[in-house]
C-alpha cells in the first residue's frame, strides 16, 4: 500500500494536531472543573449529610475523574503518535522529540485515583 500523496498527508497532520490539541485541553478543563465540583459537593453534602457521606462522594468524582483524564490522555498520545508518524516520513517537518518519562499528566491521573482512594478510606474511618 501507497502512503498517501504530501498534501493529504499535511490535512492529516493538521487534523491530528489540532485533535491533539483538543485533548489536552479537555483533560485539564475535566480535571479542575472535576476537582471544583468534588469541593463544591463535600461543603453542600457535609452540611446535610454529614462529613463521612461527603467524603465518600468527594471520593468517588475523583476516582472518576482520574478514569476519565486517563481516556483523554490515550486519545491525546494516540494522535501524537500519527503526528510523529507523519513527521518521520517528512524531512521537511521540524519533528519534536518527546520527553523522557511518564510525565505530569500520567502522575496527575495517579494523583487523582490516589486521593480518591484516600477520601474513601477516610469516610469509612470516619463512620
């Protein structure tokens, strides 16, 4: 099979890019607005539930929260591989190497999950 012709590939270059670009935004709006509304639902349900079923429920939008920011992450990797694809079969393309390590978004997502954990254990202690 036949790469497609340079100018296809540029439209798919863009598409990926801006898809990549698309995601990574998304995954940050996700998290503080996630993390936002888990301090907004612990001081209303606090006030009529108590502290334990606050906690508990606080818990579980950042367990969901992590789950959510992980997809969002595969989805922005997936594209920066087609973009690194794209740029390897053009010398023309200035290509960016990526960084070394797991980075800040995958500790964000383990952050996420963790602190969920722990608002659930600690609204088990407390009841």
């Amino acid at each position: 099979m036949q790469p497609p012709p340079a100018s296809d590939q540029m439209v798919q270059y863009r598409v990926a890019a801006d898809h990549r670009l698309h995601f990574g935004r998304l995954f940050f709006q996700v998290t503080a607005f996630n993390l936002a509304f888990a301090l907004a639902l612990y001081v209303v349900v606090a006030d009529r539930l108590g502290p334990p079923t606050a906690t508990a429920l606080s818990g579980c939008v950042l367990i969901g929260t992590a789950v959510v920011a992980s997809r969002l992450l595969r989805q922005e990797r997936g594209y920066a591989t087609a973009i690194a694809a794209i740029e390897a079969a053009h010398e023309e393309l200035l290509a960016v190497e990526p960084t070394p390590g797991r980075g800040a978004r995958v500790a964000t997502v383990f952050g996420l999950a963790a602190a969920g954990a722990l608002l659930l254990i600690a609204s088990w202690l407390e009841a």
